[in-house]
C-alpha cells in the first residue's frame, strides 16, 4: 500500500482519506452510497473513514447510517440536535476529520464515488484543493443558474477564476483545512474561504455528473439567493461603498433638478400639477432606495448581530465512533473555544 505523503498535522495513526458527506433526509440514498464509497476506496489502497454529518434529518437517515457504523469500522456518524445547513455540516466534517486529505462528497449520488481517485491523485501533484468539474450537469436550471452566477460574483470580488466553485465533490489537504478549522464565524462560505485560502494553488479534474438518484434537492430559490448574500456579506464590503456612491451621485443630481426648476419657475412655465407628479416622483424614489441601502446594512450587522451573541454555529447531539457511543451536545462550544 503506497502511502499518501503527509502535508499537514494529523492525528498519530490516522487514515489517509477522510470522506465527508453532509446528509439530510437522504435515506434512500445512503446504503448505495455507502457500498460505492467503500468499494471504489478499497479499490484505491488507501487507509480511509467515512465522516458523515447528519444535518438534523427527519427522516430515517440516522437509522440507516447508525446500522452503517455497527457494520463497518470505517464509518463515523456525527448527528446535529437539528438542521443547522450544509455548511455547518462541513464545518464539523472538518473538524472530525483525521485524514491527511480530505474529500468532500454530497449524499445525493449525483457525482461518483469513483471518482475520488482522480481528485486525490491531482492533488498529490502540488495543490491546496481539487475541484471536480462536473460535465453535462443534469441539475434544474435555476440551480445552474444560480452556481454560474456565484462563480462569477466570486471572480469578481477575488480575482479568482474558478469554472465550478459550487461543487460539492472536492478533495482538500489536510494544511488548508487545519487552516479553515481556525475560522469560527458562523455565517461560512466555505467556497470563499476555499478561495482566499489557496489562491493560485487550486486544481480542477473533469467528474461525470448523473441525476439524483433518489429524493428531491435541497436547493432552491431562496437558499441560493441566501447563499448567495452570505458570499457577499462575508468577502465583500463592495455594497456598502455602492451605496455611498449611489447617494452621492443621487445628491447631485437633486441639485441640478432643483436648478433646473428654479429657472422654469424663473420662465413662468411651471405647472403646479405637473409639478406635484414630479415631487411625488421623487419620493417614491428617494424612499424606495433608502428601503433597499437600508437592507443592504441590515445584511451586515445581521452578521455582526450573530457574531456578538456568540452562540455556537451548531449543537451536536451524538457522535458514533469505534471507541464508544457518545452523546456531546457541548462539543460545538469547546471547538470554538479551543480553535
């Protein structure tokens, strides 16, 4: 067995892959996905374990994934108190994981555990992380919509030109996610964070993707747009200084309104009706764009509101693993306080 050469810190003993697979309501897909993981990894001869996160599922995902753990040894089960969102899933994906690489899987088969090899062998050749492009995408078309359209708001505010930063399928070294494992704020991106973390040491392989295999994407409108504000939010203060420019340029052109009213008036060609529906214009405007400045600020100390609580970006319930069941609903605050 060629052993993975190590870049990182990671636990005495550890396996040399860690699979993270964030699952909610996925129950139908989880035995399959299971068996395809183990045999590709056995396949590849790598030591490895499975992490999967159960986001609080409603469904019998935990069931099927505690029967996984009492089979095999390779599997560890960290459960959520309640869903807590993809991200954070990750987050403590990362924070359980021993692996000197780390692979990021979703749990609806729609990219091949048979692939893993791909993105674990570029890595090897130098870089931070891999991405897996994926080819012919069989997602809804506002989802790909939505993944174009935050590739290229990530471009433009990093200079960073990723084809597919909303992939799920990623494999990491193990230093960027010690690294990532330092951040504690709770609003994550985590495409970001890939981002800033390792510009220019980034990779992509091209991955076949397929249709869900079972149950229904978490996905829609409003998680993309919220998504899509965190991104922002989180890497950006464009915004803001958008909107100081906006009412600047706003001002003067009030000013030359108002000017050019003073000489109408000046010419005894004023109407006071038209006057009037040019006044209530106006305001509809002027208030319409305060509302809209407004909400772009209430974005921010929304975050900054969250940060001052400091309440922990998720709870654990349980977490399986082959030393003994444990339940460690504080283990969330102690990574925070500890990281």
């Amino acid at each position: 067995m060629s052993a993975i050469e190590p870049n990182g810190r990671a636990e005495a003993g550890a396996p040399e892959l860690t699979v993270i697979v964030p699952v909610y309501n996925e129950e139908a897909n989880l035995e399959a996905l299971h068996a395809r993981l183990t045999a590709s990894l056995r396949a590849f001869g790598k030591s490895y374990e499975l992490v999967f996160v159960d986001d609080g599922s409603t469904d019998g995902s935990y069931d099927r994934l505690r029967a996984m753990h009492a089979a095999d040894e390779a599997v560890r089960v960290v459960r959520f108190v309640r869903n807590f969102g993809q991200q954070m899933a990750v987050t403590a994906g990362f924070r359980h994981a021993r692996g000197q690489v780390i692979v990021l899987i979703d749990a609806d088969l729609q990219t091949s555990p048979e692939d893993i090899p791909l993105l674990v062998t570029k890595l090897r050749e130098g870089y931070d992380i891999v991405y897996g492009l994926r080819q012919h995408r069989k997602d809804p078309l506002i989802r790909r919509a939505g993944s174009w359209f935050i590739s290229r708001l990530l471009y433009r505010i990093t200079g960073i030109d990723m084809p597919d930063s909303s992939s799920g399928f990623i494999a990491l070294d193990r230093r960027l996610v010690d690294s990532i494992n330092l951040f504690n704020e709770r609003s994550k991106y985590f495409s970001g964070l890939f981002a800033w973390l390792s510009y220019g040491r980034w990779a992509s392989v091209p991955v076949e993707h397929a249709p869900r295999r079972a149950g229904e994407s978490k996905y829609n409108l409003r998680s993309l747009v919220a998504l899509t504000l965190n991104f922002v939010c989180s890497f950006s203060v464009q915004p803001l200084r958008f909107s100081a420019f906006v009412g600047a340029g706003l001002m003067l052109a009030a000013l030359v309104a108002l000017a050019g009213l003073g000489v109408w008036g000046a010419l005894g060609e004023m109407h006071l009706t038209g006057l009037a529906v040019m006044l209530v214009a106006f305001m509809a405007f002027f208030t319409g764009l305060q509302l809209c400045f407004l909400g772009i600020l209430g974005e921010y100390l929304a975050r900054v509101y969250g940060e001052v609580k400091g309440r922990p970006p998720f709870v654990v319930r349980d977490v399986l693993d082959h030393d003994g069941t444990r339940s460690d609903a504080g283990e969330a605050e102690r990574d925070a306080a500890t990281s």
